[in-house]
C-alpha cells in the first residue's frame, strides 16, 4: 500500500535548499557583452597577437612585425588585429602605408576586474 505524502502546511514559509543570492549576478545584456569580449580573445593567435604588441617598446608594433612571428599570411593577421581592435583590445594608427597597432591595457584589466567582480564576489563574503 502506497504511502500518503505528509501534509504542507501552507502558512509555514517554504524553506530554500540554498541560501539567496549575496550579489547581483551578470545580466543578460551583460552576459552577452562580456561573451563578446572573450570570444575576441578565445583565439591563440589574437592572444599571441596582444602578447607581441605588449612585448614592444611602449606596448605598440608595426603590422609588417606580426605576420612573420605567427606564422599566418598577412590577410590573417590584419582579420585578426580587426576583431582585437573592434573588441577594444588594440587601437590602430596609420602612418603613411603602415598601420601601428597599440595595446589597450585598460580593456584587459576592465574584462578582468568586471569577471571578479561578477564570479568571485562569494568567495569575498
């Protein structure tokens, strides 16, 4: 015989398995930003790309000085610098028939304090 489930009593209030949240969590929008950011960086290239250009005098390199490193043609290379440059990562400067790219430190360290921010905030409580 089949047991009767025990009665709820409706004016008790529900007790959560987990305590509530400590902080507000990432919005959607928000997310969605932040994906956008990562995706520009989830790219060994991009990142050996950002590395190369922190790695010159001042954080700034000529593109005639990425392409041989990587290893890619220089049509790759330039997509590459484009996404990194429409992420904010890099900005780029023409100067006669060149392009110099400069690191934008300041995008990095926002993505990383931005993730603490939103992913490490519990363990700070």
């Amino acid at each position: 015989m089949p047991l009767d489930p025990l009665p709820v009593d409706a004016t008790e209030p529900s007790t959560a398995c987990c305590p509530p949240l400590a902080g507000a969590p990432m919005t959607a929008e928000d997310a969605a930003r932040t994906a956008r950011s990562l995706k520009a960086l989830a790219d060994p290239a991009r990142l050996r790309l950002l590395s190369i250009i922190a790695a010159h005098a001042g954080g700034e390199a000529c593109v005639c000085d990425l392409t041989e490193p990587l290893g890619l043609s220089q049509p790759t290379v330039s997509h590459h610098l484009k996404v990194l440059t429409e992420a904010g990562f890099v900005t780029r400067e023409k100067r006669g028939v060149w392009a110099y790219y400069t690191l934008a430190p300041a995008a990095v360290q926002e993505l990383t304090a931005h993730l603490g921010t939103h992913l490490l905030h519990s363990r700070n409580a």
